[in-house]
C-alpha cells in the first residue's frame, strides 16, 4: 500500500468547520408539499416542458427535455400535480423556467423507473444511454451533463478516470459521508463509467483530512484490478479537476483545455454514487445529498433532499435559522453562490446550503495592496492576482489579458488570503466577462 | 429576509491575517534588537526609537488629513519605518535627528507616492539617505563601544576599509553585538532570531536573506579571504538589511525568481561599495538601487502559467 500523498503547487488552507456534519449521518428529508424544478439545472441547452399544468405525474417520471447533445433532462422528485409551469429564482442567479408540482403524498413511483440489471449484461452505449436518460449532471456544483463529458471525441483517447472525493470546500461534508455510507454505490457507478469509457484504470482520490472514507473506499475496491484509492493533500483548491489530474498523474492540463486533452475524465464522488443508484434501482436523479451548515443554523445536517425543496423548507427541518441570517449560499464558501432569498429550489448541483451569520457574513473593507505576494503564491495557476485586479479595475482589461486573466479557474484563493482584503477574484471575474465578450464579439 | 441577507461574490470567508498583524509581526521581530541596543548603548536608544516612531505616526497622520485620506496609522506600517530609521542611527544622535529622517521618509517616501503600497523605495531607508546627506556628522561619528564604554571613532566595517583606524573585535562580540554600531545592527544574532520568527509566521520568505547574505558572503570570501568573511557577513547592517529592509514588500519583486534576482543583486552592490564605494557599508544603499530596479524585475520574471501560455 503506497503511503503517498499526491497534491499540486500553490494552494490555501482555509479553515474547515467540518466537525459540524461529518459524523452526522445522512438523514432524508422531510417530504416536501411543493417541489419547484428548474428546466434548466446544468450548463447547456434548456429543457421544454414534457407537461402541462393539472397533469397528474409520478416519481421519476420525465418532466423535461431537449433534443439538444449537451443538455440534461429532468424527472419529477413527487408524484401529485403539475401547478406551475413559469419563470422561478433559482440558485445560479439565474430566471429559468420551472415546473411547480404539488405533492399528493403518495410518493407514487412511475413505471418507467427499473432496475437495470446486471453492470455485466449492458453495454458500453446501453450504459451511456442510461446515464443520458437519468439526467445525470456533474453534482461537485458545475452541474456539466455526465454523457456528455463520457463522449469524448475519437481524436481524445482516455486512460484514466479520477472519482473526486476531495471535498475541499470548507464546510461540506455531503460527498464525505457517501463514501462512508454507500461505498458500494460509488464502486458500481465507477464500473459503470469505466465500462461506458473503456478505460481499465481509475483512482478514487480522497483528501487525507477524510481517513475513514479513505479506508472505507479502500476496503471495497480491494477486489477490483485497476482501481486505486490514493490520498490528497488536504488543501483548497484540491478538488479543481486540473488540480486533482495534476496532482495525480503529474499530467497539466493546457491552458484553455479540458481534462480529456491529457486523457483524464474526472467525476465527482457523488455524481458517481448516483450513476450508481441509477444502475442499481432506475431512479433517475430525483434526490441528492446536501450539506445543511453554517454559523446560523440550528442543526445541522447531511440530508438526502428531493430537486425543486425550497430552501426554506429544507433549513426549516434543521431547526430553522439560530440567528438572524446574514448570508445565504448555495455550495461551499470559497465558490458558492450567495442568495438573496430562501425560496430558491434545492437543484442536482446543490451541494451545500450555508447559513453564515451576520458576523460571519461581513464583507471586509479593503485597504492597499501591500504587494505582499501571497496571492502570487498560492495561485494554483501560477497568475498574477493583484495586477490582473489593479488591471481591471482601471478598465484596462487588454493588459488584464496580457496577464492571462481568462485562466483564471475563479477558486477565489487569492482574495481569501490577501491581508489587505483587496476583492481579487471579485475583479478578475469582471476582467474575464469583458474579455470573453469582446473575443466572441470580434469572431 | 430579501432585503437582509448580504449579496456579494464568492470567496464568502477570508483568512483572519491583515495588514495590521503582519505589521505587529515585525514589531514583534524587531523588539529583541531593540533591547539588546538599550543594554549595549544605554537609555538615549529607547528615546531615539520612540522619538522615531512617534514621528513616524504622526508625520502619517498629518499627511492624511492634509490629503483627505482614510486614516491608516493603525496599520502599524508607520510604526515599522519608525523603529527602522531609528535602528539606522548612531547612538548618540539627538532626538531631532530620527523625527527629521522620520519625518521625510513618511511624508516624502511613502505619503506623496500614494501611501502605503505606492512607495517605490524603502520609506526607512530613503529616511537614512536623507539624514546622510543633511547631517552626514550625526549619522557617521559617535559610535559607542559597549566595551570600554566610550565613544569610539571607528566601527568593525570602517577598520576593515581602513578609514578608520583601531582593533577588529572578537567575532563572538560581533555576533552577540558587543561592538560599536548604529542601534539595531549591533547584534546579528539577535536579528536573526527575529527574521527567523518572521519566516516561521510566514511574514517573509526566506528567499531574500538567504541570497543576500549568501552572495556577501561569497564575494567577501573571494575579496578579503576566509577571515574577513564573517565580518563582512556580522558586520554593517547586513542582517538588518536582508531581513528586514530588503524583505520590505512593497519595493522588492512579488515573484520568487525576482526575489533571487533582486537579493543577488543588492549583494553585489553592497561588496562593491564596501570595497570601492565612499562608504563603509553599503547594505541601505544597495537596497535603496534594489529598489528602483523592483519594477523592472516584476516585469520580466514572471510565473509560468499552469499548462503554459496561449
């Protein structure tokens, strides 16, 4: 057993604030009355609805689709009836269309929902084909459709697929404790992914903070040639699919690049636990674990949540708020996304809610930069924060450019270790925008 | 709640470490210097360095209000350049002499560029440079010897260069800082052991003072042969410098190539003007010609990008 502990150059460490949830197991969610879910959950192309209101729909069955390659389709997470079809807040900032669905109770389960049979009798297109119609979408928070990314082009052939169990977000501990809890779905699912890719090595990658997953994980994929646990330094950006594929295989993804340009296809440990789930029982993606935590709220919880529960309702069955709220995001703290309202729907990328109180929530004032370099330091992608920034906010953004501002992968690194609390990631976000836009103008 | 709850971009939490503390790192680093420099000079060094300081802080003051500024003397960055310039002086000066260096490096130095973070050269030691200049007597005589007492004419530097004529000290006396100096350079190792805490709290990186110190070392090796090596290396200012001076974030390279580059360079100098300059010592000067170099450093060395350039 190799005791190395694989990692990249650069990088923070943030406070965890783990101990919260990580020995608390995952508990499902209350039922909800109202579901809200979106048409749109993923990056690509939007559902249409496959409904229309008063239309009586059960569990798992198909709500919305496209023809589109890159899209997903969505199921219903409640069997009642369809109340809503209109424009709804959701959690990426995002107006998308949603279907509203009230729950009769019954929990009703749609025909269409089967077991697969065995991972031996399907094959490889049969499983991508499953994948495709379950609606599965990258559960770490970019919510990028799971077929698509297990259909490289011919011209990009992959040996190795990475399942990312680093959880290097502070706070989650939804994907720690799947590993803890289902082992034996991430195993199936990763099979699953194998087999659809024809790659005989992957790695299941776990940062060290995590030691019983890891030997969890270990114990379990004893059996099956071509699958190693290794352990990850314990550090932010971590869980960065080129960080993870750096880390690991030693390979870089080039600059503007995906993963599958030196071979790689990495998946987060939940989004594998779900493949999983898929094959053995049918249900498509109705459900998902979610780290309920922060400074303002009462209990927190790993809970395994229904799409489209209203984050009110969620943080309500984990006693509600336990001071008056200050911030609300969706996902982890170091890239999550703030809301502005609890009414927004839990979606297949939720993987945390947090809570930060008004204490923690205080955005700091910023003072000069001191040019201390450490945002230059931790750069797991070896930039310039504070120039791209000064660059950027004198609206100069063809000298952000010549600073790389677009390989920016927006960890948001830079802005939490600078001591002068200068917004870097803030206003490199902006370069980004400017220059992306004026590229795709000039085209 | 809508209206409550607070909207900003992501990171949504940030590292407790601000200017503040770094700059209390310092302090802190510095304190035993100063002790050693009261036990070794007598009381004058305490009100020289406090002279200095409050100078510092309220040269800043005044200025920001003149200007219209936010007020930032608590960010102790002020307080630092006060204790440097003193650490810069003979230990007899009088009192107006660190309020005037002080004074000109807050308000000249650092104020008139933008403040904090805008300053282009060391404040402390552009402070020193202009106190050398006006009253060249004050900063050049009036050395104390710890050992005899009295004031003494010549420091190890200025016997080694022969402008100055008596006895090398023991190089024990030199490392511990029994050894006639300007305040804060006296004793090497104890301004070791505060660079060696400001690494270990990652206030600076090591990179600075180990290839400043190293390239002095070398060339002193090569120039004056092994003897002469240690105090060339003991000697002048040089761990004050490497740790202290040249680490100062602001006026040296952001990247650690350029840090290497900027450390061998302000070596160099400093052996040249030992050897051949009108000085001594030549760590502030080369420092302060470091300094104006920092920007084109910064620009030519810069990280490779992960998965290389476009």
């Amino acid at each position: 057993m190799s005791a190395k502990v694989f990692t990249f150059r650069g990088g923070i460490h943030p406070p965890h604030h783990k101990t919260k949830t990580e020995n608390v197991a995952i508990e499902n969610a209350l039922e909800p009355n109202i579901v809200v879910i979106p048409l749109s959950q993923h990056i690509g192309a939007p559902c249409d609805s496959l409904v229309t209101v008063g239309e009586k729909v059960k569990v798992g069955q198909k709500i919305g689709e496209s023809k589109a390659f890159v899209s997903s389709p969505v199921h219903s997470s409640v069997s009642g009836t369809v109340k809503k079809i209109d424009v709804h807040q959701i959690t990426t900032g995002a107006k998308v269309s949603c279907i509203t669905i009230e729950s009769d109770g019954l929990f009703e389960i749609h025909e269409s929902v089967r077991p697969k049979g065995k991972l031996e009798d399907l094959s490889k297109e049969e499983v991508l084909a499953i994948i495709k119609e379950a609606g599965l979408t990258g559960m770490g928070g970019a919510g990028f459709p799971t077929h698509v990314k297990l259909s490289p082009p011919k011209d990009k052939p992959i040996d190795t697929i990475i399942v990312n169990g680093a959880e290097c977000e502070p706070f989650l501990t939804a994907d720690h404790r799947i590993m803890l809890e289902k082992p034996d779905l991430v195993l199936l699912g990763l099979r699953a992914i194998m087999k659809a890719v024809g790659v005989n090595k992957s790695y299941v990658a776990i940062e060290k903070n995590k030691p019983d997953a890891i030997e969890v994980m270990k114990k379990i994929v004893a059996d099956y040639e071509g699958i190693e646990v290794v352990s990850l330094e314990t550090k932010y950006p971590q869980g960065d699919e080129k960080r993870i594929i750096n880390a690991i295989t030693g390979r870089e993804v080039p600059s503007g690049g995906l993963p599958m340009d030196v071979g790689c296809i990495v998946d987060n440990v939940g989004t594998v636990a779900t493949i999983g789930n898929v094959i053995a029982t049918g249900m498509p993606v109705i459900q998902r674990v979610t780290t309920v935590t922060g400074s303002a709220i009462q209990n927190p919880k790993n809970l395994y949540i229904r799409i489209g529960t209203l984050f009110k309702d969620v943080i309500e069955q984990c006693g509600g708020y336990s001071e008056e709220p200050g911030k609300l995001i969706n996902g982890g703290p170091m890239m999550g996304i703030a809301q502005y309202t609890d009414e927004v729907p839990v979606i297949k990328g939720t993987s945390g809610i947090l809570v930060l109180n008004k204490k923690d929530a205080e955005v700091p004032e910023p003072s000069n930069c001191i040019r201390c370099g450490k945002c230059v330091s931790i750069c797991p992608v070896n930039l310039q924060p504070y120039m791209i920034s000064r660059q950027a906010i004198l609206n100069n953004f063809e000298e952000a450019d010549k600073f790389h501002a677009t390989d920016c992968i927006e960890c948001g690194s830079c802005s939490f270790i600078c001591p002068a609390k200068r917004p870097l990631v803030e206003t490199i976000r902006v370069a980004k925008k400017e220059i992306l836009t004026k590229r795709k103008k000039a085209k | 709640m809508e209206n409550k709850l607070i909207g900003s971009s992501s990171p949504h939490i940030r590292t407790d470490e601000t200017t503040q503390k770094l700059m209390l790192d310092v302090v802190i680093a510095l304190l035993p210097a100063l002790v050693a420099s009261i036990f070794y000079f007598g009381f004058n060094s305490l009100i020289l360095v406090i002279a200095s300081v409050v100078s510092a802080v309220v040269t800043e003051y005044i200025c920001q209000r003149i200007m219209k500024k936010p007020i930032t003397v608590t960010d102790l960055s002020a307080v630092v350049t006060g204790i440097l310039l003193a650490f810069n002086i003979p230990p007899t000066a009088p009192w107006w002499i660190p309020v005037l260096g002080s004074a000109f490096a807050i308000a000249i130095a650092k104020q008139i560029f933008g403040g904090i973070g805008f300053n282009f050269i060391n404040p402390a030691l552009a402070g020193r440079a202009f106190l050398m200049a006006s009253w060249n007597p004050h900063l050049t005589t009036g050395w104390i010897d710890p050992v005899t007492d009295a004031v003494s004419s010549a420091t190890p530097l200025s016997i080694i260069k022969g402008s100055a004529t008596g006895e090398l000290p023991s190089l024990f006396d030199m490392l511990v800082g029994n050894i006639p100096g300007v305040l804060g350079e006296t004793s090497a190792l104890l301004l070791l052991a505060g660079g060696i805490y400001l690494i270990y709290r990652g206030v600076i990186k090591w990179i600075i003072p180990v290839f400043y110190i190293g390239t002095v070392a070398i060339l002193a090796l090569f120039v004056d042969g092994g003897s002469m090596m240690l105090y060339h290396v003991l000697g002048g200012g040089l761990m004050l410098g490497a740790f202290f001076m040249a680490t100062d974030y602001v006026t040296c390279p952001i990247t650690d190539r350029g840090k290497v580059i900027y450390a061998i360079g302000a070596g160099i100098l400093t052996m040249i003007i030992r050897k051949i300059g009108g000085y001594p010592e030549g760590v502030s000067y080369s420092i302060l010609l470091m300094n104006i170099l920092t920007p084109l450093i910064d620009k030519y060395v810069t990280p490779k990008l992960f998965g290389g350039a476009k």
